[in-house]
C-alpha cells in the first residue's frame, strides 16, 4: 500500500490505543512568493550584559524595507517581538540586541507580507547566555564516546572543569526547519541522566533522540557549556519481549487471517532488521517520555515537533523504500500475544499492516512507561520493503 501517513488513526480499546501509518515519496509541491531572509549571528554564546549583532539580507529586494528581530526562550513555544528595524535599499540589515538575564534564547528576523509576496522568516539561531559570574567558569573538553544509537542510553563520559555545580544536563536535535511543524527547526531539548564522578568529569546517560548531530548543554551556575553527540542507527540484540511479539506477528502472518471481514492470505515472515529496531525502540522510548510528563503526552507517529514520521526516517538514514508503522498502548501485564491480537482485531488497518506482502523486515522497539499512571507498555513495529 503506497500511501504516505495516514493522519494519526488512532482507536481507543479499553485500556489501550493504538495507531497505524505509511509513508512513501511524495510530490513536492511548487514554491511559494515569499520573502527569503538569511540570518547570522556574531556570536553563539554570551554573558549576560552582552550585545550580539543579526546580519542577513532578504531577496528579493523589498519595497517595504520594515523587519521585525523577534525571540524564543529556550522550553517556550511562542515568539515575540523585540525590536522594529530596516532593511537597506539592497536588502540588507544590522540589529543588535542586549542580553538582561541568563535564559537560553532563540532568534529570527521577520519580513511582513506584502501586496505581491507572503511574508518570511529567517532560520532560528540559538544564542546561549551566561550568568555573569566572579568565579572561574566552568568548561567542556570533551564528550567520548560522540556517538550514540537512536535509542540512546550508553553511557558517555564528559570532561571538562569546575562540573561540580551541574544541575542539569540536556540533548536536542538538530533539523532543518523543513521537517518541523512550525518551519523553525526548534525542537525540545531532551533531559539526560547524570552523575558527578568528579570536579571534572561527569557520566551522563543520553535519552533515545533523533538521528544526526545533537546539541549538548550541561547547565552550571557560571556556564551553560555546549557540545556535539552524534546519533546514528545501530543495531542490537532485542529483549524478550520484542523477540516475542514479533514472533507471535509471524505467526499470524503464516496462516490465513480474517481483517475487517476481509480473509487475508498466509505471508512469509519478516526478518527482524536490528538498525530499524533501533528506530523503533527510539520511538517506542520518545512515547514513552511523553506519557511520563516530559513534553506532553500523545500516542502519535510523529517525534514531538516534527511534521510528519517521515522525518524520523530520514534523519535515520532512511531514503528510499515503503515505510509503515504500527503503534500499541497496552498495560504492562498485557502478553505479547495480546498485543499483536489488539492489532489484528482492529479497524484502523493494523490488521492489513501486519499481513501486508510487501514488508519483508522490521523492527520492533518496546518501552515501558514509569511515570504516576498505571503500569503500560509502548509497542512500535516499524515496517520495510
């Protein structure tokens, strides 16, 4: 079934929901008259007090020269207008801005609309702020190991000076404002388990994320410190659980099942893919953190701010082929064979998903919720062919 994701087609059964889509190539639709703005910063990171100066130019030359410089503190989702300023007769700009407290911060320049064009915006560029601070700031040298698979969770070692103070330590995807559902490229930063081994080091604990490069931010009293962590699918063995749902999925592929009223022929298996299980079991612990109270709670296919699951693929590396994808919310008590039942009584289309011809391999991720609500368990069964 060549479709690309299917809304989010979600059933509520008693105790748990599930959801089903696919994604394949679409059509890029023509570009639209809208103003190109560039951005630059002069500097990335400041001490309070400090002025950074914005420079970029909007084409095509306007005729109305008025731009808006507007800001987003870091954990906000709403912009707001800082500063009302011009362009030049060749469309260039200049504006400069202070900085009066140590909230982390984005910006971007606006270029109202006009009779002829829509209006446009620059990229979001991440200025970090620094407290001013009489003491000798804290610094990071280095982040080893800078790999990490997608689901995260191999321990990586983060040296630098004067750590002691850290109070919290942060990963944040980085993606083009295409793949974003607000065009910004802004993503929520993703909270990391650590702890102090000395003045020097800590042992930080990454959280599943999405695929590419990634900002690190270790929060300390005189510095918020960055660096880079690279994620990247890698495959492993999967758990017991995992094993056992997708073994109770090949079972009902191997004999004639009845979907929507529909009898559905026997199919081969699916070999398991342990890279697109890494992307699964991602996902499965992204859910997992949103039920727990860490950016919103919501079964969907899409990573919190991303427009669509097809960006999830792609930033994994995923080029080509038919993707689907099929989602579980069951309690913890439930058994493998349980949850693959939910998915072939459903009406959302699981049932056809899982004795579709076309996927020859898939993955399949699980993670179990530990926030306050009962006991449950994420199931993601990602699809390839």
């Amino acid at each position: 079934m060549r479709r690309r994701l299917l809304g989010r087609l979600v059933a509520a059964v008693t105790g748990v929901a599930l959801a089903t889509g696919f994604l394949t190539v679409a059509a890029v639709p023509a570009s639209a008259a809208t103003f190109a703005v560039s951005i630059t910063a002069s500097a990335s990171t400041v001490t309070v007090g400090a002025r950074v100066t914005f420079k970029g130019t909007v084409s095509p030359k306007p005729s109305s020269r008025t731009l808006y410089l507007q800001r987003r503190y870091v954990g906000s989702t709403g912009w707001t207008t800082v500063k009302k300023f011009y362009a030049t007769s060749t469309g260039r700009y200049s504006v400069a801005t202070g900085f009066g407290n140590d909230r982390d911060r984005y910006y971007r320049v606006y270029k109202p609309k006009t009779a002829t064009r829509k209006a446009g915006y620059s990229s979001a560029v991440q200025v970090v702020v620094n407290p001013a601070s009489t003491g000798d700031p804290a610094t990071l040298t280095s982040i080893t190991p800078g790999t990490q698979p997608l689901s995260g969770g191999q321990p990586v070692t983060v040296a630098g000076t004067n750590l002691a103070g850290t109070t919290r330590v942060t990963v944040t995807p980085q993606v083009s404002g295409g793949l974003t559902k607000d065009g910004t490229g802004i993503l929520p930063e993703l909270p990391a388990a650590f702890e102090l081994v000395d003045a020097g080091t800590l042992r930080v604990t990454p959280p599943a994320s999405l695929g590419g490069a990634n900002l690190v931010k270790v929060y300390t009293p005189t510095a918020t410190l960055t660096g880079t962590l690279g994620y990247a699918r890698a495959a492993s063995d999967p758990s017991d659980f995992e094993q056992l749902v997708l073994d109770q999925v090949n079972l009902r592929r191997g004999t004639e099942q009845v979907c929507r009223g529909v009898a559905m022929p026997a199919v081969g298996p699916l070999d398991r893919d342990g890279e697109l299980a890494d992307l699964a079991r991602s996902h499965a612990l992204d859910l997992a953190a949103r039920f727990d109270g860490a950016y919103g709670g919501a079964l969907a296919h899409e990573t919190f701010g991303l427009k669509s699951f097809a960006g999830r693929f792609e930033l994994a590396g995923y080029g080509t082929g038919g993707f689907g994808e099929d989602l579980a919310l069951t309690p913890k008590s439930y058994t493998a064979a349980q949850v693959v039942t939910l998915w072939m009584q459903s009406t959302s289309g699981h049932c056809e998903s899982v004795m579709n011809p076309r996927w020859t391999t898939a993955g399949l991720g699980v993670a179990d919720g530990t926030g306050t609500r009962a006991g449950y368990v994420f199931t993601n069964l990602d699809l390839r062919y």
